[in-house]
C-alpha cells in the first residue's frame, strides 16, 4: 500500500474543505465563509508559530521581542481597521467595564498559558498537528469556559470602573493617533530591550 505524502493530504484536506463550503454556501448557510475563513487562518498560524504565550515569554526570558512586535502589527492592522470601520458607520461596539477582575483573570490566564505550553490558538493549532499532549490542556480549556461563563453573573456583578473608550472621549483620529504612538513607543523599548 502507497503511502500518502503530506502534500497528497494537505491537496486532498483542501478540496474537500472547498467542497464542504461550496455546499453550505450553495444552501445559504453562512458557514463555508466560516470555514473557509478558519482554514486561512489556521493555515497562516501554523506556517508563522505564531502564539501570544511565546510572544510574552520569548520576550521576557529569551530577550527575543519578534513574536511581540508581529503582535505589535497585528494590534495595528486591526486599529486601523477598526477606525475606518467606525468612522464610516460611526458604531461603537461593545465596550466593556474593566475591574481588578480583569487584572485578575488575565494573571490566571497568563499563568495557565505558560503552563500549558501555549495560548488557545496555539493548542489548537497543536492539536492539529498532532501533538496529542495538547488534549488535556484543550479539556482545560473547555472546562474553564464553561465554568467562567456559569459564574459571569457573578463577575459581571463585581465593582468595575466606568467603560472607556477613546473615540467617545477624544474623537476616532486622535485616538488613532494615540494608539499608534504607543505602539510605535512599544516597538522602540522592545528593540532597545533586545540590545540589551
């Protein structure tokens, strides 16, 4: 018996998945944009590493910022995508309070990541790759969703500071301009960081 090379594969895995959201498009499900969406995305993870975990930990362990300035990028990308968008349908989107709770659960999530080797993008992208070693960090994951959104009453409830949003406060270009500045500053202090 032949056996299959990973191109065969990968070729095989990508009609199959054009096919799957040719069918749910055909049906007018909006899933095969979805899907497809997942596929590329997925894709360009697993060929860049990419992995928020490691951007941190490279950073601060390894003095490699080069994870955290693509980090940097994709912040950037996505500001100035959000801009046009609200400056052509003037939304705000859904702006959340924030709360010691924040800064707690981002200190678990941290911790959680480091330990498991990965963010939950990452883990996923393991997975795919075969790293069977990710189940239990994926059931992790699963179970602390679960319970986090079993207890959001409970956290919703918690004292929090009022909502911020910069366009509301200082108009969409000037906060912009703000963000861009700080990451433009952010990139400056991890070159001179990695010199070091």
């Amino acid at each position: 018996m032949k056996k299959i090379s990973g191109t065969e594969l990968g070729l095989f895995t990508a009609v199959f998945c054009l096919a799957g959201a040719a069918v749910l498009t055909g049906r007018g499900l909006t899933g095969g944009g979805v899907l497809l969406c997942g596929l590329g995305l997925g894709y360009i993870l697993q060929r860049s590493r990419f992995c928020m975990a490691s951007a941190y930990t490279d950073l601060l362990v390894f003095k490699d910022g080069s994870l955290f300035r693509a980090l940097l990028i994709f912040i950037l990308v996505c500001s100035v995508g959000f801009f046009f968008v609200g400056l052509k349908t003037g939304r705000e989107g859904f702006v959340v309070a924030l709360g010691w709770r924040t800064v707690l659960g981002g200190l678990l999530f941290g911790c959680g990541m480091v330990l498991a080797g990965g963010c939950a993008a990452g883990t996923i992208m393991r997975l795919g790759e075969g790293y069977i070693l990710f189940i239990p960090v994926l059931i992790g994951m699963i179970i602390g969703s679960v319970l986090g959104a079993y207890h959001y009453s409970f956290w919703s409830g918690v004292q929090h500071l009022d909502p911020v949003f910069l366009p509301r406060l200082m108009g969409w270009g000037a906060a912009l301009f703000l963000q861009v500045f700080i990451l433009i500053l952010l990139w400056v202090i991890i070159k001179k960081w990695e010199k070091q």
